[in-house]
C-alpha cells in the first residue's frame, strides 16, 4: 500500500504541477519521478541510475524517430503538400458529403502534421466549402476536429503514439496497422454527432479568400513523404513474423533496414524534399522549416524523456510486487490504461503528454495486467490513446485553436469540440474491446 499510496501522491503532484502551476510537464514528471523514488525508499544510487537509464535508454529508441515525424509534417505544411492533399481529398468525395470529406482529410492529414496546424491550415478551406455547400460551420468543424484527432492519438508517425508505443516496447508496424483501423471504426460515431447533434448549432461566420501558395506541389510528391515510411515500417513488421521463415537473402537485409521505423522516417525526411520549390536556407537555416521543426520536437523529446524516468523509477522502486494481487483480483486489463489517460488528459489537458505519462506508468504494470504478449502491447497503446482523446475542453490549446479561430463560444466548444472527444475516445475503447475478444 505504501508504493500505490506514493503513486497516487506522485500523479496528483504531476497534475497540479501541470495544470495549477503551469510548471513545463518535462520538469514536473522529473521533479515528480525523484520525489516518488524517495518516498518509496529507494537508495540514491539507484535513484541516479533510473534517471540515467530511464532517459537514456528511451531517446536512443525514439528520440530520433520523434524528430523525423515533426520534421515530415512540418515541410508538408510549410510546402502547401498537405492542402494539395486535403484539396484532392475533397474533389474525390465532393462537396455533397462535405462531413465526411473533412473528416477524412483531418483524418489524414494529422498523421504527419500536428491537429492545431492542420485545423488552421484547413479552416479557410473549410468555412468556404461549408458556405458553397449550405452545410452547417458547424457540423463540418467538428467533423474536421474528430478526424484530426483521431489519428493524432492513435497513429504513428505522430508523436504521442510513437512514445506510447517506444516506451511499451510495440511494434510499431502493428500500432500503425492497427491504429488505422481503430481511429476509422472509432470515428463512425463521431460523425454521426457532426452531422446529426452538432450541425444543429448556429455559428455565424465570413467567408474570406483561400490564401495559395504560389507553386503547389503534385499530390504524388506529397503522398511520398507519407506512405513511403508506412510502408516500409508494416512491410517489415510482416516480414518479421517467425511463421513465415524466410531466407536471410540480401532483398531482406534491405528491407529490414530501410522499415526501422528510424531508417523509413529518415526517409520520408528525404523524400519531403522534394516538395519545396527550392531547396534554400528557407528550408535548412536554424530559422527555417528545419530550425521549426528542432524548436517544436524538443519539447515533446524532453518530455519523452522525463516520462520514461518515471517509468524507470517506478518499475525500480519494485512496486509491480506489491500490487500483483489487487490487479490479479480486478482482472479490467485494458481499461486501467484507458482510465487513467482519460483522467490525466482531462486533468492536464494535452494528449500527448497523457499519452507518454500512461505509458510509463503502466510499462512495469504490463504482466501484471495480463497485456505483455506482443498483440496486447499494441491494444494497450491504442487504449492509452482513446483515453488520451477524453476529453478536449478549456485546459487543451486544441479545445482553443477550434474556438477561437472558429468563433465559437465556450459553451459551443464544449457541446461540439469536449462532447465529441468524449465520444471518440470511448467508442474506441469499446471498437478495441471488440477486437481483443475476436482476437484473443
């Protein structure tokens, strides 16, 4: 009782660190982690070296591959490669089916590309389609948010998923493959709810001009960036299935290598090149869209981190021994990961730091929950991320991205943008029950 007591005192801290404080998470999960080896009564030395492994051992899986995937979205942005894409997304589903055509093109834009950029790249697109059609603002606003945050929480290359799935020790081939599935089917519900519930709220709005870029690249070049590392990463999970039994030929080598998630990522960097008109220190300079990129992954990177020296200390402090029975006893597997991202995401507000705290919390938790076979480890990834989607209000910058750039008032953003949250993340949970008992 004395480890949980001290982890519940450790995860309240964090919150109020967060959220209270407006302490940056990265300090608060390390302050938070220290704090929890003393009160468990860890020695020092092993205090100091859960802090050096912790870190360590998890940037040297996912630091790089963190900095890749924010690299790739961000030239697609800057490049216009992401409207080229979202604008044929639209032309192929029509304006008639103007919810699902935003839901889709959030849906994928937001693999590679940040929610928060890809809705203020895709709001003027969206008001005017909305205008043109006589479809509600408002119905296609929260169609566009759900899909956005679907894959945001669920599918690599974006970041929180990668770091869940990092820390846990997932393939990430499985996660992609699965976290596709799971983030579509979970999104049924969702644009129900836009189109039925939320479609029936009034937002008055003014359609402006689409600002666009000069020279747009072809949609092929801007697929590439994309699908290419996607690939290439669920080739090789395939291919490494112990059934199949193929030869160690040189065709395997390659593929092997170029489908770690780092090699394909770097990858995808390279072929995001050829999106750019030129190739200038717009493009290379520390000011540049690379210099963006360094200045926005280094935080996700840090907290990265420090959520793995939790994970570390915790799995050190040999709480997994006390608390073998009481989990024996509640047999709720996936739905421990699920709540308690629920609950840290609706406390702090940010999904990806929900995402990497969870992840670290439960990593040492995992036998003990009856998840450590490989199919389990990816389900509780894409559980973590459920949770994580619950639920967007007034303490996430997305929850303020939509409003304010919408127009909406707070009561508006909480009836569409913190209730549609809320219905995504437990229709996913209950998309990924569904799937263990057929699977299991």
């Amino acid at each position: 009782m004395t480890y949980l007591f001290a982890l519940i005192i450790a995860i309240i801290f964090l919150i109020l660190g967060i959220v209270k404080l407006k302490i940056h998470p990265f300090f608060v999960l390390l302050l938070v982690a220290i704090g929890y080896g003393f009160m468990t009564g860890m020695e020092v030395n092993l205090i100091i070296e859960s802090i050096n492994s912790g870190f360590g051992d998890l940037m040297g899986k996912i630091g790089l591959i963190i900095l890749f995937g924010v690299i790739i979205g961000t030239i697609l942005e800057k490049s216009g490669g992401a409207l080229v894409i979202a604008t044929h997304i639209l032309k192929v589903i029509g304006e008639k089916s103007i919810h699902l055509a935003m839901m889709v093109t959030g849906y994928i834009l937001s693999i590679p590309v940040f929610a928060d950029s890809a809705f203020l790249m895709m709001n003027p697109l969206n008001k005017a389609l909305s205008h043109k059609a006589g479809a509600s603002f408002a119905g296609t606003t929260g169609a566009l948010a759900f899909g956005l945050m679907a894959t945001h929480v669920m599918v690599p290359p974006t970041p929180g998923p990668i770091a869940a799935a990092g820390i846990l020790g997932a393939d990430l081939g499985h996660v992609i493959g699965w976290g596709l599935l799971v983030s579509a089917l979970s999104l049924t519900t969702c644009y129900w709810f836009a189109k039925r519930i939320a479609s029936k709220i009034v937002i008055p709005y003014n359609v402006e001009p689409i600002t666009k870029h000069q020279r747009q690249p072809t949609l092929w070049k801007s697929l590439l960036a994309i699908l290419i590392p996607i690939i290439l990463i669920v080739i090789k999970s395939v291919l490494d299935y112990p059934s199949l039994e193929l030869n160690d030929s040189i065709f395997i080598q390659i593929i092997s290598f170029l489908g770690t998630p780092v090699i394909a990522l770097l990858v995808g960097v390279l072929l995001s090149l050829l999106l750019p008109e030129r190739l200038d220190e717009k493009v290379f300079s520390s000011n540049g869209w690379i210099g963006e990129s360094l200045r926005t992954a280094a935080p996700i990177i840090l907290i990265t981190g420090a959520g793995g020296i939790f994970g570390k200390m915790i799995q050190n402090s040999g709480i997994t021994d006390s608390i073998t029975t009481l989990f024996t006893d509640l047999n709720i597997g996936l739905f421990f990961p699920f709540l308690l991202a629920a609950c840290l995401k609706t406390a702090q507000g940010s999904s990806t730091v929900a995402l990497i705290t969870t992840a670290s919390i439960v990593a040492p938790m995992m036998s003990l929950l009856g998840l450590d076979d490989p199919f389990s480890v990816t389900m509780t990834v894409l559980a973590i991320g459920a949770g994580s989607a619950v639920m967007s209000h007034a303490n996430d910058s997305f929850f303020w991205v939509i409003t304010q750039i919408t127009g909406m008032n707070i009561k508006q953003g909480n009836q569409i943008q913190t209730v549609g949250t809320l219905i995504l993340g437990v229709t996913a949970m209950v998309v990924i029950f569904i799937i263990t008992l057929v699977m299991v």
